[in-house]
C-alpha cells in the first residue's frame, strides 16, 4: 500500500493576489491575519506599505499619501524600522481621524493596521489677517 502525503495546510510564504509597484493588496486567501469582515459576503483588503529603512519623518508622510488614495473604511497595514514610529504612527493617525487598529512590534520592525477615517481631519493654520 501506498501512503499518500497530505498537502500542507496553509502556505509557507503566502501569494498576494494583486500587486501594483510596492503595494500589495492582501485576501483571507493569502494573509492569515485578516481583521474581523465589514460585511459577510467580502472581506476587507488591506493595502500594504512598506517602509523600512526610511527615517522619520517618511514614514508617516507616506503613510499620509496612501490614506488619502484610499476609499473610507479601507485598511493600510504599513512596515517601519524607524523607533520614532511609535510615537508617530498613533499622533498622526489620532490628528488626522483614522483609527489605529492595531500595533505590533516585531523587534526590530513595527507592524501598524490602519482604518482610513471617513473624513480627513487637516491641520492647516489660519492667517488671521485674510
């Protein structure tokens, strides 16, 4: 008798399904830490952003110009090396309006799950004498 062996049951290094330069759109199908479903028929994809390597203040700059792309509600799961990240991250994510879903530090990276806010808060002065 032949002993069949079994396929693995998730990939080692999972396949983004879509790709467009450095940003990656993950799916339940190849990232195994997707937030909770907004709706039960399709998931919420997340754009990635990678940073690494860059120092304050481009990530969150970045991280600004990608949120701005993005639809309300949508999610920017960025990578960074820079340590002033977090203070950063969170500051900009509370001034702007969207909601820092999750951080994680991996040592010597920092994972950050962003949620787009519905309406961008600006932080533009004002002239007084206009």
């Amino acid at each position: 008798m032949f002993m069949q062996a079994k396929p693995p049951l998730r990939q080692e290094t999972p396949k983004p399904s879509k790709t467009s330069g450095n940003q990656v759109f993950c799916t339940p199908e190849n990232h195994g830490s997707l937030p909770p479903m907004t709706s039960e028929t399709e998931p919420t994809p997340e754009l990635i952003l990678d940073v690494m390597g860059q120092q304050c203040p481009l990530p969150v700059l970045r991280a600004k110009k990608r949120l701005a792309n993005l639809e309300p509600g949508e999610l920017l799961r960025v990578f960074v090396t820079d340590p002033v990240s977090r203070i950063d991250m969170p500051h900009f994510c509370t001034e702007s309006g969207h909601t820092l879903v999750e951080t994680r530090d991996r040592g010597t990276w920092i994972e950050f799950l962003i949620r787009r806010a519905p309406l961008i808060k600006t932080t533009e002065t004002i002239n007084p004498t206009e």
